[in-house]
C-alpha cells in the first residue's frame, strides 16, 4: 500500500500545484508551512479569498478593480485629464502606470490582448467599450501602453485603425521598454521615460 | 491622491506575500491570475484551506498527518516492522522515505530540530514522546533522519545520546546526502542508498 497524504492536504496541494509560480515541491512546501501555523493564517486567508472574489468587481468604466457598490476612484477624480485615455493589459498595469507619475489621464483596461493561437478575439477584450467611451469622453489622444511583444504590437495596430477614422490622435509608449516585455518587467524610471517619448502611430 | 487597489485585495497581497517562496511581484501576479478566473477556484481553495485547517490533525504517535477520527495508517499496518523507528524532521519526510521504498519501520516525527538561536528547544520537539514510544514498542534500532547540517547534527547528537542508555541500537542516514542539505533537496535513489549505507552512532 503507497502511503500518501490525507485526501483533505492532497485536495489543497493540488491546488496550489496549479497556481502560476508553484510547482509540485513549493506547493508540498506550502502546505507544510501552512500547517505548522497553530495562528489563524490559514482562516484569514482562506476568509480574504472569499471576500475579494466576493467584493471585488471591475469599474464598468476603465475595467479596474473597485469594491462593489463603491465608486471608482480613478474615473470619478475630476482632476485627471478627461481628453487623455491610457489603454493597458490588465488592471496592475493601471497601478504600474500610477506609480510612475507621468500619467494623469484616464485608463481603459483591455483584460488581455489579441492572441489567435489562444483564442483571444476582439470580442473576449474590452476593445467595444473603449470605442464607445472614447466617442463619450470626446477622447482627444489614446496613449496604447502594452507590451512590445508580437501579441501587443498586434493589438496596438487593431486599435489603431479603429480609433484613427473617429480623429483621435493614437500613440504608444517610446520603445524604450525591452523588447518583447510587458509592463511588470520595466522600472518605474523606463516606464516614465517610455511615457514621455511616446510617438504617434501609423 | 495615491491610487491603490480596494483594501480586500491588498489584504489578500499583504497575505500571500507572507507565505514562503512568494514574493511582492509573484503576490502580486497570482492575485491577478486568481481574480481573472471567473470559475469556482477561489471558493474551493479557499474552502480546501479550512477544510485542512478543521481536519488535519497529527497522529498522536508518529506525528505525520490523519484526518481527525481516523486513524494512522502508517501506526497501524501490522505489516510493517515496528522494531525500527526512524526519526525525521517533518511530515513531509515521511513521505521522501516512503517513496524511496527503502525503510518498513515505524517513524517519529520530530517537528523539528533543536536550534538555539531559534530559540526551538527539546521541549518543542516531540522528543519526550519519542523516548516513551521507544520504550513502549520495544523498539531495537532507531534511525535518525535528519539533514547533515548544523542544526541536523546536533538534533541527532542529542537524541543518541538519550536512546543509547536504554540499550537501543541508534544509526543515521549514510553521508550520500549532499553536505548541509536537507531530505528535502535528495532525489529518491540518493536516499535509498543513504537509508542503506547508515552507520552507528557514537
């Protein structure tokens, strides 16, 4: 008979296996540390999950995350640049964004990019959103920060050619940013500098 | 006004970045990836982590992992040889020495090994059970299982030194480990032939 662990710890660590980042070894890890707790880690965590797939839902607006029932602090600050709209990947982008400092427009998250190969269409991002709420906010320059990778370079151009017949002005951060990287590889003085050199697209 | 995400999600951040081999970035990353899943994976694991919290308990013999109420299947197999006992540092070992299909003897989980500077000393190890198992089971050889650094030496010095009098046969893993690694750093022949190449104490 294989001696193997209690069906409830086998459960959770095949779920952490499956989590981005953790193999079978650091999941076995996990579980073991997390064991060794007497403390009430594991019900906090196990509460905080619940309560932010709960409580959590992105702005109907710009797509970043908001407490439900709240505001978006982001769309709502009548002292960012309502003619400026910064289209990025997913919602951290938008903090990445922030944390540089060189941004005080308004965001607009995609939730991902065009990939053929993973089926990802103009349909599964938020590409008709940000038509209509560009026509709404009378956008005057949609700056396209994603990646320089082939999937990113790929969205900016399908963007670009929808956005281009309404006036607006189309551009994109300088490639000061490492080739075929996306935003969570760059410091915040690149993501500044990529910012600022930003050109016109097409 | 500093943009942050909604205080659940930071909770949840603040969390994860506290568990071992996570850091901000990876936190950061699996926050995202959990919250773009639209499936039931964040209720099941955080429903499997209070499951493991409310269930698991150690044997109160051997100290590996039993779901409260049942009993060990390890501590109770009539089929494995209960002279032998060996001695490891954690549950999971149990495990390492199972698969290397090498040892048919009884097993003691330590919770530990003694470090001072830790301040982890024999009272917080199950030592004083491992001396009164010994006695009960008539136990001839105990096997110590331990990591070959500092930490692990000292454990097994200490623990000899109080089997010994009792006129039981003490050995230890053969020095095929790798110098200041743990069992959790061996592939599982390194340990069959350690397991087999063990030594007398003293």
């Amino acid at each position: 008979m294989r001696i193997d662990y209690p069906p409830a710890i086998q459960r959770l660590v095949a779920q952490l296996k499956s989590l981005p980042g953790l193999g079978p070894r650091s999941a076995e890890r996990l579980m073991i540390w997390l064991l060794q707790r007497s403390d009430e880690r594991i019900p906090l965590l196990s509460n905080t999950l619940l309560e932010v797939k709960e409580l959590i839902i992105p702005c109907e607006d710009c797509g970043f995350f908001i407490e439900s029932g709240s505001s978006c602090l982001l769309c709502h600050d009548p002292r960012r640049h309502r003619q400026q709209l910064c289209v990025v990947e997913q919602a951290a982008d938008v903090l990445r964004m922030e944390r540089s400092g060189a941004f005080q427009g308004l965001y607009h998250v995609l939730g991902g990019r065009l990939s053929p190969l993973d089926n990802v269409t103009p349909e599964d991002l938020r590409i008709e959103s940000l038509l209509s709420r560009a026509r709404d906010l009378h956008t005057e320059e949609v700056i396209i920060a994603l990646g320089s990778d082939v999937e990113g370079e790929a969205t900016a151009s399908y963007i670009a050619d929808l956005l281009r017949p309404a006036g607006i002005a189309v551009t994109r951060l300088a490639q000061g940013m490492p080739a075929g990287g996306g935003l969570d590889h760059v410091d915040e003085l690149t993501l500044y500098q990529a910012l600022h050199g930003r050109r016109k697209m097409g």
